[in-house]
C-alpha cells in the first residue's frame, strides 16, 4: 500500500482492540522515513486504556508516495520499561 503523503496517515487498530494515538514523529532521511508512534490499546478490562506502548515504522519515498518497508511494534509494559531504562543510561552530550 502506498501512502502519498506520512502526514496524512492514519493508523488503524490493533488485532488487540481500538488504538489511541497518543503522538507521533517522523523522521525524514532522504528517501526514507523513521515514523514513532505512541500508541495506547483501549480493552474492554480497562476502560481508560492501558500503558502507552511504541510502534517504530520505516517507510521508503517511491513513485507516488511512501510504502511501509518494516515495522516494530513493542507490546508490553516490559519492553517499554527496557526501553526506557537503555534511554536513560545514555551519556548527555
């Protein structure tokens, strides 16, 4: 599927139930696109959404727009900890 402008672009829900888009940054390289999405998945068990997860997507400039080449999608409140702790351990510089 062809995206013509990343701007434009809506994200569907999850297989796991309806998804807020908390925010979003894109990350423009040439012909290339890193997109991070901060996302919450609404369950019927919690009513005013879970914990914010990321999903990481890269997509490639092509004739007549953007296509989605790869996608990470982290899942659970463990692999956004993780995440988090790894950032934090970063020098400033």
């Amino acid at each position: 599927m062809i995206i013509a402008s990343l701007d434009d672009l809506i994200l569907g829900d999850d297989s796991d139930g309806p998804m807020e888009e908390i925010a979003r940054s894109l990350v423009y390289a040439g012909n290339w696109c890193t997109a991070f999405f901060l996302i919450r998945i609404r369950k019927e068990s919690e009513p005013h959404g879970g914990s914010p997860l990321l999903w990481v997507h890269r997509y490639q400039k092509t004739q007549g727009g953007w296509k989605l080449m790869a996608k990470v999608h982290l899942t659970n409140e463990s692999q956004m900890k993780a995440l988090n702790d790894l950032l934090e351990s970063l020098p400033e510089n």
